[in-house]
C-alpha cells in the first residue's frame, strides 16, 4: 500500500496563526470528516504511556531518550491526556531524583530542575508587567491623541504634557502647550467650526486606530480577536489550540489591543491582557525543557499566567490568583497557587516600577474611600446587585444572539466592515456627551472619585454653603446645575454604554469586558448615589435618615455606590465572586467596603443565575463549540455508561486490532478507511478480551518509521504488540514489534456504571476516553465528545450542534 494512502489527513496539522478559523464570536470549524465513530479525531491525537506509562518504570527512559519523534505529542484541536502527562512527569522526575545520588552534576541537575519553575514564573511576571506598562503608555497617549497633540512633545499625553506648565488647578487642562486639533488648524479653539472639526477629527483617528486593529488581526493573526478568556479556559481544561498562544499572536494582540482602546469602541484592555501574559507563559515555557515537552505541565504555568494577566490589568494581585483558581483554571494543585502568587507579585512589582500613570498607582482609577457607610445603605447596594444580575442576564443573552447572527449570516463574512460601523457610530454618538468621549477608564476614575474641595468635575457642582470644613470631609450638600447636567449627560451614556456594548464584544478586534461591564454599573451606582445623597439631604428628618444622617453630615457617598455598582455588573456578567470582591477590595484599598461589595456580588449572581445559569465566558465556549466539560455543573440523571458508548444498537461493531495477528497491511486499511484517533487492541476478534490501547497517530509514525529505518519490514510484516510475538514460518518476514506504543492501562468501566461516575471520572481525572467492558470483553468506547453530547442531549439541547459548529 502506498504510504500516502494513510497519511492523508492524519497528523499533518497547523501549526501557524494564519491556519485560524473565526474566534470569539463567530465560526470556528472544527469538522471531522467522520461524526459518528466511537472515537472521532477531535478527541484522538493522545499518545500511549510509551510501554506501560503508569504499569511501572522499566520504560522510563523510553520518555527520556524519545526514541521516535512524534510520538506522544498531540495534533491540533485536539485534548491531552492528562493522566500519561501526570504519569511522564512523575516518571521525569523520579529519574532525575535516582541520578542526582551518583554525581555532583546530576545534583546540580536536579536542583536547577526544581528550581526552573520559579525562574519561569519570573520571567513570566517581568514580560507581562512590562507589556501591560507599555500597553498603558501607549494606550493613554493614543487616545488623547484623537482630541489634539502636545507641541513641548508629540509623545506627551495630555495629562503629561501639562505637569510642568504654569496654569492654575482649575484651568489645569487648558495648558499653552496641549493645542486641540481646531486650534491647531484653524488657530482657535472656540465656536461651532472649531467644534465640528474637533468632531471630525475624533471621528477620523477612532476610524483609522479601529481599522488599523481589524485588518492587522484579519492579516496576521486571527486569534488575537476578542477577549481570549473562553479560549484559555478551554485551554486550560486540556484542549490544543495550537498558535493560539503563539509569538505572532502576542505581537498582533498587543499593538491592536492599544489601538481597540485607543478608537473609544466600547471595549477594556483587561481580559486581553489575560491572553497576553498567557503567551508570554506559553512563549517562555519554551526555555525549559520539563514544560516544553509535557502539556499538563505547561497548563500550570498558563493558569499563573493568567493569574499575573489579571494583576497587571487591575493592580490586584491577591485577585488575580483569586481569578485564576475561580474563573480560568482546570487544576490547580496547591504548588501552582504558590508559582501564581509569585507571578503575580513580580508582574504588579514590574508594573508598578514601570509606573505608566505616573500616580504610584497600578491602575488609572485606584481610589481611597475612609468614611463609613450605614447598615440602611444595604438596601440600595442590594438593588445595584439586583440591577446588576439583570444587566448581566440580558447583556449575555443579547451578545451571544448576536454572535450567532454572526456566525450564520454573512455579516460575519465582512469583520472590517463591521468594525468600521459600529465604530463609526460609537464615535459619532461619544463626541457630544464628554462622559463618553473620555475613555472608559477615565470615567469609571471620575464616578468613583469622591468630591473634595478642589474638584472642577460637573459631578461635584455642589451649593457650597458652609462657613468651615474638616479637611477634604464635605458635608452633603444640594446639588447645583453641575450635577444635574452630569445627570442626564450620564443617564444618555449609561444608555449607549448598554447598547452598544453587545454589538462590540465579540468583533474582530480585541475586546475586554471587564471595563465595559465596570462602567455600566458605576453609572448607574453614581446615578442612585447622588439620588440618595440629595434624598438624604432634603429629607433628613424621616426616620431612616433620622438616626444617622443629620444635616451638615457627610453621610452619604456617591463614589461609593459607583464602586459597588460597579462589582455588581462585572459580577453579573461574569458571575464571578470571590475574586471579583477581592479585586475591588484591592482597587480601592477601603477594608470598610468589603460587606457592601460582598452583598452586590451575591445578589447580583443570584439574580443572573435564575434567568440563566451561564457566565458570558461559559456561553462564549458553548458558543463556539468547544470541547469544555464544566466542573460547576452537576450531572443528576439516572443513565448508564451502555446508553452513551459507541458502537449503539444497528452501529457497526468497534474497531478493533488484534495483539499479534494482523499484518501491516491490515492496520493500513484501518488507518486509511476510519478517522478514529485511536483503537482498542484485543487477544483476537473472537474473544474481545482487552489488551490495551493505540493512537492512530503513533501508528502511523511507528510504521511510516519502521518501513524507513527497519530492515524486512513489508505490507505482509505481522504487527505484534506483545512480547513474545507468536513463532511463525522462516521464510516469513519481519515482525514489527509496537508494543512501546501500547498503553496497557486504558481507563475502563463497565456498562452497568452510572453516567453520573463516569461525568465525574472524565472532570476529574481529565480523561479523553474510556472503554467499556462487561465480563472483560470489550463492549464500546466512550470519548469527552460522547459526554458533552449527552450532556447536552439531557438539557434538551441540540447535540449535535452544541459542537464544533
């Protein structure tokens, strides 16, 4: 048989970014050519223990010396074994420990081995600190840029730009040397010319840096789209993607993720930044040797990797490992929540040398809240919570419908001309309204800053009429037409925050939500604040206000009410809790606020939960059809393994190579005529009785090897997998001997065990497929992609599209 007859379509798999299918959002096609086999491709591509893996050591050094290259290492789209990674790993290591006791530089081995980890954590900390500085920088500086330039020099943003000038507090932001774009061109600044070509200017520059973003992804690097959170979640459960966590993906993203910001589209920098320190994981892992070569291995580093993404993006680096461990990772044994830590403590450290904001702060709008709040304020802060699981409810539900509209219309043929209206609408709609036109950040720092006495915001246009004050401690005062405007003017943005927000996430650009989700509920936790304020302050004399807020107090803080509206939109959307608290916390530094904040995220997860049970990130994976099996999700129904396996009832019979009776030739034909990733080996057809397993991928490296290197090895050559192979006739030739491929310990259960065990086995032992036996015949095969499709079939949904569609 030709040798190309089985290669076909067997391991040859991509391996650069350009090979990307749509992300985040819309259609990503991982169509196998077969669909119903017992072991299809997407879930094939594992490799055998090498000769026993788990059955003991005397292949040991078959890992070590990796005698046939390409054997044991995946194919794309597919899902590692985390059992023989575990097993190798453990194998590596008590290789390394039994031959540090017979030299000084076999010690000195071991000990640099054990300490590689740290050293990767430190290398992590300081690229993604440093990435996540340069991407502030750069981010501040280019949106200023869309509203004038700085003459002292064009590299200044306008906040730098005016530190040295001699301008007065109040007048801080009209310094000589910042020149708007009217005054540039037309010499003056004022009147309805000037602002129409301030408009336009606005409009242009977000145009050209929104556009910039899309055709620098759709060319280069078509993973460096969207958030980047359910594809590492995905990641981290054990799925390969390959280029996904590449060096041109880290390249693209970082340059179009300052551009995205930077165009005003209604978008964060936070969650890509979790893909960025994730490449910048994957990249370095490629330093040493123990995470290079071991996937399991290397998702402990991506998931501190994660955990470092999430301490640059808030300053927060307690609440990245908190992310980390409640949002993102798979397994997290207790050693990488050490390494996380680290991470993370090393990239805010980096972060914070690098000083991007020039404040001492990690980000733009840390805050410092001293007064206390009153057990009544707990009503209100529920009712932002409330408010918060229904935005994050009727957020999710709109943005994936409109996904799907994405992906099966041709709208999601034209991403550039997507991007190129939705922006074009963003920006004509922001230019008016200055809470909109100033960049997110900007504005959640604005709603969450307390007023003092020498704030100029609209928001702290108070009726200053009080002889005396205690340091920046005013006391609630009535509210001036300041206030009132910045009112409306924030009721308009919080509109157009909540609309335009659905159509954004999810283009081909990269988008955070975090930003996004954080200033929705900080608008609306402003609005309520003020209302309260002034409620309290013409109403001082009810009894809910009686006891605590008398007039002249300062009572009442808006900020405040920014800041848990704030956690309970994030919260509601993201359904995150312990972590979200946490990051707050560490955002504001107020231990006072943590029942507050704690509250708000309950409630505002309890709400989103019982319209619908999915986070944004886990309707995004269900989405896009990955091979996610959810550990939150309890399995509750009484079916049993036999209901599940392949081959059912009418299906061919399982495929099936025997341990030492069929010839090269055969396996050829198998290889060729079937997409399985893998096949059962049994004593004969006859019997069924269980051998052990063999991937389809390590068949046809060990053949295509054997046929090339091995001496006697033709079509008729009978494949042996046993030791002692049966004597067979002199003039015969060769006998191919693959047991080092076998893997003697597949996973088994029999076809009376509860689907509900076996759900648990394959979530907790990350398994890609078990056999199913019964008497010790084999009986069927049971893979992850049978599970979810079952899952799914349980839910009444569609099974056969909750996958790689």
């Amino acid at each position: 048989m030709d040798q190309k007859g089985y290669r076909r379509g067997s391991f040859q798999s991509a391996t650069s970014d350009e090979d990307m299918l749509e992300i985040a959002g819309a259609s990503m096609d991982f169509s196998m050519a077969d669909d119903d086999p017992p072991l299809d491709r997407e879930m094939g591509g594992f490799s055998s223990y090498n000769g026993g893996g788990m059955n003991g050591t005397s292949t040991m050094m078959d890992f070590l010396e990796e005698p046939l290259p390409g054997v044991g290492t995946y194919e794309d789209f597919n899902t590692i074994d985390w059992v023989r990674e575990k097993s190798r790993d453990r194998d590596r290591h008590r290789e390394i420990t039994n031959r540090s006791k017979e030299s000084t530089w076999a010690l000195l081995h071991s000990v640099s081995d054990a300490f590689s980890g740290w050293l990767l954590m430190l290398l992590i900390g300081l690229l993604a600190g440093s990435l996540a500085g340069l991407i502030d920088i750069s981010a501040h500086w280019m949106t200023d840029l869309k509203e004038g330039v700085c003459l002292a020099g064009f590299w200044f943003n306008h906040e730098h730009c005016c530190w040295k000038s001699n301008t007065t507090f109040t007048d801080r932001d009209k310094c000589p040397e910042w020149k708007s774009w009217s005054q540039l061109i037309l010499g003056y600044g004022e009147g309805a010319f000037a602002y129409i070509l301030n408009y336009f200017m606005y409009v242009i520059w977000a145009l050209m840096f929104s556009l910039l973003a899309v055709l620098l992804v759709k060319g280069f690097a078509p993973y460096a789209c969207g958030s980047g959170i359910p594809e590492i979640k995905t990641i981290l459960s054990g799925f390969i993607i390959r280029g996904y966590l590449g060096k041109w993906t880290l390249v693209i993203k970082t340059i179009t993720l300052v551009l995205a910001v930077s165009s005003g589209l209604s978008l964060g920098k936070e969650g890509p930044l979790v893909h960025v320190a994730c490449c910048c994981g994957n990249i370095l892992c490629h330093l040493f040797t123990k995470y290079r070569k071991n996937e399991a291995k290397r998702r402990e580093v991506l998931s501190a990797a994660a955990a470092a993404g999430v301490s640059v993006a808030f300053g927060a680096p307690i609440g990245g490992v908190l992310f980390s461990l409640e949002e993102v990772s798979y397994y997290f044994p207790l050693k990488t929540l050490w390494r996380s830590f680290f991470a993370a403590l090393v990239a805010a450290f980096t972060l914070r040398s690098i000083n991007p904001f020039g404040n001492s702060r990690l980000v733009l709008f840390y805050v410092e809240f001293h007064l206390p709040w009153h057990l009544l304020e707990l009503v209100p802060f529920i009712l932002l919570g409330i408010f918060g699981g229904l935005w994050g409810a009727f957020f999710i539900r709109s943005n994936i419908a409109w996904c799907r509209r994405r992906k099966t219309t041709r709208l999601g043929k034209y991403p550039v001309l997507e991007v190129f209206v939705v922006t074009a609408i963003t920006a004509i709609l922001a230019f008016p309204n200055e809470y909109t036109r100033m960049s997110t950040s900007e504005l959640i720092s604005e709603l969450f800053n307390d007023c003092g006495i020498l704030d100029s915001s609209k928001l702290c246009e108070y009726v200053n009429d009080f002889n005396s004050t205690k340091g920046d401690d005013l006391p609630d005062r009535a509210a001036g037409p300041g206030v009132y405007t910045a009112m409306w003017q924030l009721a308009l943005a919080l509109i157009m925050k909540v609309f335009i927000t659905i159509f954004t996430f999810g283009m081909k650009v990269p988008s955070g939500l975090f930003i996004p989700s954080m200033a929705v509920g900080a608008i609306a936790g402003r609005l309520l604040g003020v209302a309260v304020e002034q409620l309290a302050f013409y109403h001082h004399d009810w009894p809910i206000f009686s006891g605590w807020c008398s007039q002249g107090a300062d009572c009442i803080t808006p900020g405040l009410y920014a800041m848990v509206g704030a956690a309970a939109c994030l919260g509601g959307v993201t359904r995150m809790t312990v972590s979200l608290v946490v990051i707050m916390f560490e955002l504001t530094g107020g231990l006072e606020y943590i029942v507050p904040l704690m509250a708000a995220a309950m409630t505002s997860k309890w709400v989103a939960d019982a319209i619908g049970r999915e986070g944004i990130y886990d309707a995004h994976i269900r989405l896009n059809g990955y091979p996610f099996l959810e550990a939150k999700e309890e399995f509750s129904h009484k079916t049993r393994a036999m209901d599940v396996m392949r081959p059912r009832k009418n299906d061919p019979p399982l495929t099936v190579i025997t341990q030492d009776s069929m010839t090269v030739e055969d396996v050829e034909t198998i290889v060729t005529k079937t997409t399985y990733s893998g096949y059962p080996v049994v004593v004969s057809r006859a019997s069924q009785r269980l051998v052990g397993f063999v991937l389809r991928r390590d068949l046809i490296i060990s053949i295509e090897n054997a046929r090339k290197k091995q001496d006697g090895i033709v079509s008729t050559s009978v494949i042996c997998f046993t030791d002692y192979c049966p004597p067979l006739p002199p003039s015969s030739p060769s006998v191919l001997k693959l047991r080092s491929i076998l893997d003697l310990s597949p996973f088994t259960v029999t076809d009376e065990t509860p689907m509900e065990i076996v759900v648990d086995i394959f979530r907790k032992l990350g398994l890609r497929q078990c056999l199913v036996t019964h008497n010790g015949k084999l009986l069927g095969i049971i893979t992850k992609k049978d599970v979810l499709k079952h899952i799914a079939q349980m839910a009444n949904q569609d099974p056969n599209s909750i996958l790689f569609n």
